[in-house]
C-alpha cells in the first residue's frame, strides 16, 4: 500500500493506495507543533480505526506547502513506516514542463493538482483549488504548466471579515439563496458565497481567452470546492481528490527513488 500526504496550511489530507485504488482518506489539522511521534500515534489510531494495517505501508510521498512540518513527518515515515518519503520538489520527476519565471516558487500542491488534472482530463485546463488561498492553475494543450493566479480563501476573507468588522459575526458557509438580504448573516453569507462565484467566473474567463482554446476545460477541487463550484457557470468537473491522484501517479514515476 502507498501512503500519500497533502500538507496544506490549514488541513492535511492522508490517502491510501492499493494500487490505482484509493482504499482510505482522512483530513486531519496541519499542527506545525506536533512531533513525528505524535503524528505515529495519530495515523496509527486512524488506520487502526479502519482495519488497515500501518507495518503494510509500503512507500510514503508527501506534497507540502507547510516546510516547518516536514522534519517531523519525514522521521513518522521512517520510524512508523519503516520508509523514506518521497517529497515533491526540485529534482522529483513530473513529466511536466513548468513555464513559471522561477518554477521553484510554484507551490508543490498546485503541480500536483495539474499532473492528475492534465492526465486524467486531457488539455487545455484551468484548475481552481478551494484552499486556504483560492489558487487557479493553467495548463496547455501540450501539457505545460503555465502559470496561475492566488486570491485569499474563503475562510481567511470570512476570518477577515469578522476581525476588522466590529459588529459583524462569524457565520455558517450556507447559500441564502438570494442577494437582496433581510439581515446580517444572510447579507454576509450572499457576499461570500456569490462574491466568490463571481471571482470565480471572472478569472476563469480571462484564463480561458488567454489560453485561446475554446475546449479549455475547468477543474475544481479542495474542501470547498462543492459548495461554491454549484453556484459558478465555468465549472465542468469537481474532483475530491485530485491531490491525492497527482500523488499516486507521481510516485509511480519515481518509484526507483524511494527507498
């Protein structure tokens, strides 16, 4: 079985493979603080939970935007793993040709998402990842890694929002269904929930004329990925578990590597 990380800011999404089958999945908080042995004890319980096995984890890969992580999840994968992690960056083969001015700055995540994107639904393609930032990656038809755009996430403009606005409440991510609201919350929620579609839509558009394919197709995917994709015109696919896929299909092109 393979073990696949997503380390995102907020969240850390686990998956496990057996083969091309993604058999498990779990979101835990991203804790910059815990140490290897604490994530063990924490992915221990979790597969114990499910019936699966930990000793039987035959590789591990790790994708993360989060550097202060990475010691303590590298030592879990060696002491509770008994493995070596593949860790996405400089030097780990992607098949894909990365067009960005320093492709070192291009966070692991978003290639990930566009390796899986690109083989799975061909290109041209536009990827938007609901995050902790709202990213929107482009590929070509070729399968170029061209470049993107970064706006806040929903939850950081929510936070935002709540913190400078004195008399403004935190409220529940729910559609109110109309844009002329009759109190606060709904006048809040109509804000970001349409206010992020029409970002949304609006990026999109301008993504797809500069690509210059009219077949440009457009992926959504991340924990918020559902909510707002529902209320967008641009939106072909929602993929849950698009990070997870790039995982497994990266590591399969650098399986020599992992020891």
């Amino acid at each position: 079985m393979l073990l696949v990380c997503d380390v995102g800011n907020t969240n850390t999404v686990l998956g496990v493979y057996d083969g091309e089958e993604l058999i498990k999945d779990w979101r835990i908080k991203t804790d910059k603080q815990k140490t290897s042995d604490e994530y063990g004890i924490l992915i221990s319980q979790l597969f114990s939970y499910e019936g699966l096995d930990l000793s039987k984890i035959e590789d591990v890969i790790i994708s993360s935007v989060v550097p202060n992580v990475m010691h303590s999840l590298e030592n879990f994968s060696i002491k509770y793993c008994e493995k070596k992690p593949l860790v996405i960056g400089p030097g780990v083969k992607t098949g894909m040709n990365i067009k960005y001015d320093n492709p070192r700055q291009v966070g692991a995540d978003r290639i990930v998402n566009a390796v899986a994107a690109y083989q799975k639904y061909g290109g041209p393609l536009v990827i938007v990842d609901f995050g902790t930032a709202t990213t929107f990656c482009a590929v070509s038809k070729k399968g170029e890694y061209l470049g993107g755009t970064i706006s806040p996430g929903i939850k950081i403009s929510i936070e935002a929002l709540f913190q400078k606005a004195s008399k403004l409440p935190r409220v529940e991510l729910v559609k109110p269904g109309m844009s002329i609201c009759k109190n606060t919350i709904s006048a809040m929620q109509s804000g970001i929930i349409y206010g992020y579609a029409g970002l949304v839509d609006r990026i999109v558009d301008m993504m797809k004329i500069e690509l210059g394919d009219e077949n440009t197709k457009v992926i959504a995917t991340g924990g918020l990925a559902t909510l707002i994709s529902s209320e967008t015109a641009n939106i072909d696919h929602i993929d849950k578990f698009l990070t997870l896929e790039g995982l497994r299909i990266i590591y399969a092109m650098n399986k020599s590597k992992v020891g």
